[in-house]
C-alpha cells in the first residue's frame, strides 16, 4: 500500500484545494473513500479507488505547471470576500484548478507560478529549500546608505524579524533584493519599519528562473527543463556591487597613504635641484 498517493495531495491534484485546505476536509469528515469516511490526510489512495469530497467523487486532474505575469491590481485568490478582481480572472476555464505558489499582494506585479502539483509547490515554499525569490522596488525617496545594511541585519517589525538574504542599490531610490523567507508582504513591512513606502515592487526570479518578456496580464505554461530552473538557486558571480555605506576613516587613510608617500618622494628631489630659472641664468655666465 505504500506506492498509494497521500490524500491530502491526492484531493489537491483534484483541484479540491491546498493540502492545507484538503487537510481541514478530511479531519471534518468530508472525504471517503471506496464509501468509508476517512480521517486521516496521510491515508494512501490506490489507483481505481474511488473517492469522495461530500458525496461528489474527485479525480485527478492532468499535471500543469505554468507561469503568469501578475499586473497590478488582481488579488491572489480563487474567491475574494471584498469582491476585487483576482488572477483566475486571466486563466482560462480548463486551469481554474490551478494553485498560486505562493503571493504577491494586489499592488505588487511580477511573476507567479501556478499548479496542481503539491510536490513542486511544497518544495519552492519550504523554508528549508531556501529558494531564493527576487524583486526589483522603487520607494517614495532615496534609500539611505546604512538602511541598506539594516535589511541585510534584519529589521525586527511587528511580524517579528524580517531580513534579506542580498541588496544592491539600482538607483537612489531604486534597489535589487533578493529574500528566502516568504512572510506576507515581508518587503513593504521591512521598507515602512524605515520609514519608506513602496511605490512600486516586481518580482523578477524565483530561484534560477527569470520573468520573461511576456507581457502583464498573460500566461504559459512551463517546460520540464525551467521547472528544474524554479528548483535550484543560480551559481553566484561576482558582482559589483554600489557602495552602501561611507568608507571608513582607516579606509580613507589607507588609500592617501600611497599618495602622500609619492609627494613626499617628489619634494625631496626637489630640494636638490635649483628652480629651473636659477638654473638658467647660471649656465649663461659660464657661458661667457
């Protein structure tokens, strides 16, 4: 019996929900299998067994795997309770079943991934795989040099602890950022604890795999090949980074060293050569 699906992921590849979702169903008594209640979400469903969700049988639904340009303005959920517009608003009917891994608020953009595979989306949100998500935000003023090196520190908010694994400055107000954690809105939280406000924030990479040129707004699904890319985090490079804080005073020090060391060395000759005036005159009365 071990060569079963697990429920829970079972009746999410159904379209049924999260395994989290699924979870809640079976522990309430909503699920059967071959007519016998089922409690627990680690029950192994057999291929031809047939299974229920309140008296209406599920099956499985064919493996997709795509990917979406989230525009501003769409909330990240099946049905919204305020009655905003959400991203299955983009899909069509045959991937409503789809599941978003992971979020971006309503006012943040980039790129989404979306699946009926639990497996793939258990492993790009575990906090142990560590796969790395990146965005590009623009703030309402110029980020200070030291606040850079409080993101990389970590902030403590009212979430608790918030930090970025990598900074860079793009422009004053302008700044690359590249996180493993995924609290919710964890960058607009860290920015306001500064006291900033984002204007504007896109995703761009999750973990090797970059937002392409498709447009906000569209969708495609994803080969077997960028899947691979999703999982694993690129090899890094050495990267030129913007200065973040003012160079120390050693620093400084260290660097008029050299110069101070070669002025010295050119005053010294100097000293032992005449002005190239008196130099001259002399030379004339020798000559006559």
């Amino acid at each position: 019996m071990s060569d079963g699906t697990r429920l829970n992921k079972y009746l999410a590849s159904c379209g049924v929900g999260s395994r989290r979702a699924c979870d809640l169903l079976v522990q309430e008594g909503h699920v059967e299998i071959n007519g016998h209640p089922c409690l627990s979400p680690a029950q192994k469903v057999q291929p031809g067994d047939f299974v229920k969700v309140d008296g209406r049988r599920v099956i499985a639904k064919q493996t997709n795997v795509i990917m979406m340009h989230k525009p501003r303005g769409l909330v990240c959920t099946k049905a919204d309770e305020l009655g905003r517009n959400t991203i299955y608003e983009l899909l069509p009917g045959s991937l409503q079943h789809l599941n978003h891994v992971g979020r971006l608020d309503r006012e943040s953009e980039g790129l989404l991934i979306m699946t009926n595979d639990g497996t793939l989306s258990q492993s790009l949100l575990h906090p142990s795989k560590n796969i790395e998500k990146e965005y590009i935000v623009t703030a309402n003023q110029i980020v200070r040099d030291d606040h850079l090196d409080q993101f990389l520190s970590g902030l403590y908010t009212e979430d608790g602890k918030l930090q970025a694994k990598e900074i860079e400055r793009l422009s004053p107000r302008r700044i690359r950022i590249v996180l493993i954690t995924g609290h919710k809105r964890q960058i607009r939280m860290m920015f306001k604890t500064l006291g900033y406000s984002v204007q504007r924030l896109v995703r761009i990479r999750i973990g090797s795999f970059q937002l392409t040129d498709i447009p906000p707004g569209k969708w495609r699904p994803i080969s077997e090949e960028e899947i691979a890319l999703i999982k694993t985090n690129p090899e890094k490079k050495k990267r030129i980074k913007a200065r973040r804080t003012p160079r120390s005073k050693e620093a400084k020090e260290a660097g008029r060293r050299p110069a101070r060391k070669a002025a010295k060395k050119a005053a010294k000759k100097s000293l032992r050569r005449p002005p190239a005036g008196l130099a001259k005159k002399q030379s004339l009365k020798r000559k006559y």
